[in-house]
C-alpha cells in the first residue's frame, strides 16, 4: 500500500475517533484523539513541504508535529495516572 493511502486512513480514523469521543461525551480522550490527528497531519505536511522544496515551511511544521507530539504524550500520562 502507498504511504500517502496509509496517512490518509490514519488521518480519516483519528478525525472519527476524535467526532466518536466529543459525541459521547468523553472529552479527555477526545482531547487525546485530536492531538494525534494534529501530529500525524502537521508531521505528513512537513514531509510534503520538504519533498517541494520548502525548507522553512517544512521546520516550522516539524515543530508543530513535535508540539502536539508531546501534547500527546502528556495527555496519555495525564489520561492513565491522572484519574
């Protein structure tokens, strides 16, 4: 399968996991969801942006990826031993 069909469906998955849990109400994972679907789409377009040759757009992305990254992180922490 290509790369592009496989962060397509991670995207399309997390996007739904996230609606999923704002519906139901649960809105730490919810929070949880979105901050992967942040990650996986900033992390994909800095990759986009670096394959066009867009060096400066590419690390800034790269920096958002990171931040929600470790947003994510911190919310599974917070989800697992907070509560």
């Amino acid at each position: 399968m290509d790369f592009k069909w496989i962060s397509g469906i991670a995207i399309v998955l997390a996007g739904v996991a996230s609606l999923y849990f704002i519906v139901k109400g649960n809105l730490n994972y919810a929070v949880l969801a979105m901050t992967a679907l942040f990650t996986m789409t900033n992390g994909f377009r800095a990759k986009s942006f670096r394959e066009q040759g867009f060096e400066r757009q590419s690390k800034w992305m790269a920096g958002m990826a990171l931040f929600f990254g470790i947003a994510f992180i911190g919310m599974l922490i917070y989800i697992v031993w907070g509560q």
